[in-house]
C-alpha cells in the first residue's frame, strides 16, 4: 500500500503550521509540525517527510546563528545529509533583497513562498515537488537495483573464471606432454589435431586472464612495476614478438617514432598487452591483409602520445565510447567468425589510465582506425 505523503511545516507561528496544515489536508497529505530550527532538523530525521516547508526566519536555538538566518542552516544540513538530502525544500519567507534569495538557492530550496500565500498556489508547488521527488526517488532505486546486479553478475563471473583456470592449465599441460610424445608416438595427424586443441586452449586461458586482470584493476588492487621506457626500443620489442602472427596474417607493419619522443614511465608488461590486444583487433577485424603503423610522437601537453594506426574497415561513429565497454563489441556482418571477447579494449582503457593516461579512438567505416595512448613521460 502507497505511503500517504508526508510533509514538514516548519515555523514559530502555530496559526501559520495550522493554516498549511488545513491546506494540505484537504488533499489527503499527512502534515508534521515544528516551531524552531532544531526541532525541525529533528522531525526531518525521525519521521523522514517527503517535503519540507520551511520559515526562513524562527528561533535558532542549538543551531546558533541569528533567527533571520534559522530556515538557511536547516535546510543546509537537510541537503548535507544523506538520508534527507533528496527531500524538496520550500522556503516561506518576506525577504525580497535578491542577496537573501541567493542565499536560499546556495542553501538548497527549491522554491520559495511568500506570505501570505495563495492556497491554491501552495497545493500546485507541492504536488509539483512531490511529482519531481518520486520520480527522483524511483530512479535512485533503480540504480541500486542495477549496481547489485552488476556486483552479482561480476562476483559470479570471478568464481566462474577462477573455477575454470586450475582444470584448463592441467589440459594445457596434458596436451604439452603429449605432443612431447611422454606417452607415446604421436602421428602427424595427431599432432596437428592436438596442436590444434592447444591453441584454442591457449586463446581460453588467455581470455580467463583478461577476465581476472579487468576485476583486479576494477578494484583498484594492480600494481604497476613502473621504470622508465624508451619508445622506439619498446615499439621494436613489440613488433619483434608479433612477426609470426604478422607473418600468419599477412600484415604489412611500420614504426614511425619521432626524434622528440620522451622516455615515459609504464609497466613494460602491461603496456605490452595493451599493445599486443590493439594490434590482433587491426588483424582480426580487417578481412583482408591490414598494413599497420605504430607512432610515436611528443605530446604537447606533456609526455608521450602512441598511435596504432590500420587500413582496415573501420568503427562506426557510434560504437567509439561503446567499445571500451565491458563485454561490448563492433558487429560486423562480413566477418561473422571474428573470436571477440569484448575484453581486449576494456584492458586497455583500465591499464592506461592505471599509469594515468588516457585512450581514444578516431575512426569512420571504410577509412581505418588510430588508436590514440597518451602516457606521461618519466620523471
């Protein structure tokens, strides 16, 4: 059963609490009276109204302060509070100096009364606020109700992902043994039929990481080995370590690293994923052979900015902020086979702003992407 409205009347003048009372009433709202400000505080506390009118001026007492001045300090604290800092407030008052209606804002009010007010306009601004509450309120409600689904679904998903990494590496290692032939020759057949079931538990164990190292940035609990990194010797390593899956997928791949291109400060591990997730998207999403380029340039508001740089098809305009989204992914039609976790970028965008840069892309279909790092320099 719907709660019946409840609402503060706060004001040193019992026939003023009254006459509001006899007001409200009509309309079915229930009305809670107080006559100062410490009083009123502690009504808004205990009963927890869904309104507030407060009388700008009325004893202090407690509160200190001057009695003119007694409405702004409530309402202050009502808005301070956690608990009631939702709750509309209505100020009655005389006071026409524009300075006092400033302060009654910067307090808080929402709307304000002056006496001796219509009857008629009182009941439209209270329906009004209560209107606006409710639906504040409901939409509160339902934000928490999300942020535990999420909490839900990312605790299950930990417990799911550590369950599955203790049998997976004992597959991995089985299948090692193997292909060692530790049990016995192995046909050519065999090998590549088991060769094949290892890199396919390869990219399964790889993406149980992505999993557990998104969760570990989430709650804030990666630590970064930071040192000092020289850019051309880094984009050199990474490129070094990715010529076979260049070579497998046909990628052309340049560095282009500026002279003025600072030493910067990273996690040479880490950023090697970042790097390693950015380059297999350009080859997996092309369709076709991609010529890739990796950039460094001197950023001019300090440290470093990386470009990877493709030919390839293209995002959309509106997948830019969607992608670095958990779980989120381009949907391409004519690559309907693309492995895509959704995962990849999202790493990026925990890891780089763990070493507090940023990333973004530029892109448009059938003009290739650049993916934009920018990384402070090293201290």
């Amino acid at each position: 059963m719907e709660r019946t409205p409840r609402i503060l009347v706060a004001d040193d003048v019992p026939a003023n609490i009254a006459t509001v009372r006899e007001q409200l009433s009509a309309l079915g709202y229930e009305v809670i009276g107080a006559g100062d400000g410490p009083s009123a505080l502690e009504a808004c506390r205990r009963d927890r109204p869904d309104l507030c009118i407060l009388n700008v001026a009325m004893p202090a007492g407690a509160l200190g302060g001057e009695a003119r001045d007694t409405g702004f300090e409530v309402c202050r604290r009502i808005k301070k509070d956690p608990a009631t800092a939702r709750v509309p407030v209505i100020f009655v008052t005389s006071l026409q100096d524009a300075g006092d209606r400033l302060r009654a804002i910067e307090a808080g009010g929402d709307d304000f009364l002056t006496p001796p007010h219509d009857a008629a306009v009182l009941r439209a601004r209270v329906r009004s606020l209560l209107h606006l509450k409710s639906a504040t309120d409901a939409l509160e409600e339902s934000y928490r109700q999300l942020r535990e689904l999420e909490r839900v679904r990312d605790d299950l998903m930990k417990m799911i992902v550590h369950d599955l990494k203790t049998p997976l590496t004992s597959v991995l290692a089985t299948l090692e043994m193997v292909l060692d032939q530790d049990f016995g020759p192995v046909s050519d057949a065999q090998r590549r039929a088991l060769g094949d079931a290892e890199t396919k538990a390869e990219e399964l164990l790889a993406l149980i990481e992505d999993l557990l190292e998104v969760a570990r940035i989430e709650e804030t609990s990666l630590t970064l080995a930071l040192a000092p990194i020289a850019p051309g010797a880094f984009l050199t390593e990474v490129v070094h370590e990715w010529e076979a899956r260049f070579l497998q997928a046909g990628a052309a791949v340049r560095v282009d690293v500026d002279d003025g291109a600072p030493v910067f400060a990273g996690d040479r591990a880490v950023l090697k994923r970042v790097f390693g997730n950015l380059l297999e998207n350009a080859i997996t999403h092309a369709g076709s052979p991609v010529g890739i380029t990796l950039r460094a340039r001197p950023e001019p508001g300090g440290g470093i900015l990386f470009t990877v740089a493709d030919n390839g098809a293209g995002i959309p305009t509106e997948y830019h902020q969607v992608i670095f989204r958990k779980f989120e992914r381009v949907k391409r039609p004519e690559l309907p086979r693309a492995r895509n976790s959704g995962l990849g970028l999202a790493f990026c965008k925990l890891a780089v702003e763990a070493h507090g840069g940023r990333i973004w892309v530029q892109s448009a279909p059938g003009e290739g992407s650049q993916f934009h790092l920018v990384l402070p320099a090293a201290r």
